[in-house]
C-alpha cells in the first residue's frame, strides 16, 4: 500500500501505468513517460484520483488494495 510522500520502487511502476492508462503523472519532467521517479508526490496522488474516479471506487489517493484490484484486472 502507498499513498502521498512515501518513496518505493512501486511507486515508478505507478507511473508507468498511469501514463500508459491515459492518466499522465506530468507532461514533462519527473514523473512524465520514460521520467517517472519513485516519489509519490502530489502529481502522481493526482493522476490516482482520476484513474479512481474513472474506475468507479473511492477516489482517495491512496494505492491500496481495491486500487490495485482494478489495476491487476485491465
């Protein structure tokens, strides 16, 4: 589980889901596609939000265990 601030390798594997899913952590620069970092910061709580709102399941930022359901099911 991860949610805002925390640092893992998980959270760069994050990233490059999102971005490949359509929900971009940034444009450019950290967290963009092929920059993705290991820092969950604000853009990448973001990003998580609209994936969880798109997804239909409590919109809060945080990666736990239904956020990761839908993401093992696409």
């Amino acid at each position: 589980n991860h949610h805002l601030y925390d640092v893992s390798s998980d959270i760069k594997l994050l990233q490059e889901f999102l971005s490949a899913h359509g929900y971009p952590v940034a444009s450019n620069g950290p967290g963009s596609p092929g920059n993705e970092t290991t820092f969950f910061g604000m853009k990448t709580y973001q990003a998580l939000i609209k994936f969880q709102k798109v997804n239909r399941i409590p919109a809060t930022g945080y990666l736990g265990p239904l956020t990761r359901g839908v993401i093992n099911n696409l």
